[in-house]
C-alpha cells in the first residue's frame, strides 16, 4: 500500500493590518501580525508586504525609502523587490513577501510561512 500524497498546504488566512488611511501613498508601516514583524507598503505601484527584518542584517525595511518596485534597506542600502522580497543589489537571501489585500478601506495580509520554513516543507 503507498502512503497517500499530503494534501496541498491552505492558503494563509487574510488578517486585519490597517486602514488604507493608515499609511501615506510611498511609505512604509511595521505592524506585528500573526506573531510576526511585517512592513506593509503603499507605494504607487500597490500595496505590498514583506517581513520588517532585512535578510542582510535585521535592519527595519518598514523605515527604507520606497521606490521603483522596490525598498532601500536604511542600513546598508540594499535593495529588495516589493512584490517578491527578492534581493535586487546583492546576493543576499530574500525577504519573506505576503499577499496583501484591500477590501472597502481595510488592508489585509495574508502571513506567509517563513521562507527557511517553507523551503523545509
Ligand atoms: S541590514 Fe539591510 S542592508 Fe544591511
């Protein structure tokens, strides 16, 4: 007998983050949701979310400059893609990134699992 396949993992769940007010057009927030430290972003592109903490060494991404897709790490300058956290100027690791989710005002992310996690899974 072969053991059954895993069944697929459930979307993470949508969790309240804010007001659409809440965070200026090109600026960033950090907001602890699900236990976890998250940026949420409203840039001109969208909203966006990664995890507060830069891969490179822990700087707070929720306080870097957002521009072109992108978040400028205030501590070393490196650059992380909004949409996938991917690292633009290094080789660094990327940061987790989170669907988000606007619904009549109210901001929602869905918090993803951990990437060092779910490459594990
Ligand atoms: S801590 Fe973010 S670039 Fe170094």
């Amino acid at each position: 007998m072969t053991p059954a396949a895993a069944p697929p993992l459930a979307p993470p769940a949508l969790t309240y983050a804010c007001d659409v007010e809440d965070v200026p057009l090109g600026e960033g927030r950090a907001l602890t949701l699900d236990g976890r430290r998250i940026a949420l972003f409203r840039s001109f592109e969208g909203w966006f979310a990664l995890d507060d903490a830069c891969p490179h060494s822990g700087g707070p991404l929720a306080d870097g400059i957002v521009c072109d897709h992108a978040v400028i790490c205030p501590l070393h300058e490196r650059r992380f893609a909004l949409a996938t956290g991917d690292a633009l100027t290094s080789d660094d690791e990327a940061a987790t990134a989170h669907e988000v989710e606007v619904r009549a005002g109210r901001v929602f992310v869905a918090v993803a699992a951990e990437r060092s996690a779910a490459a594990a899974a």
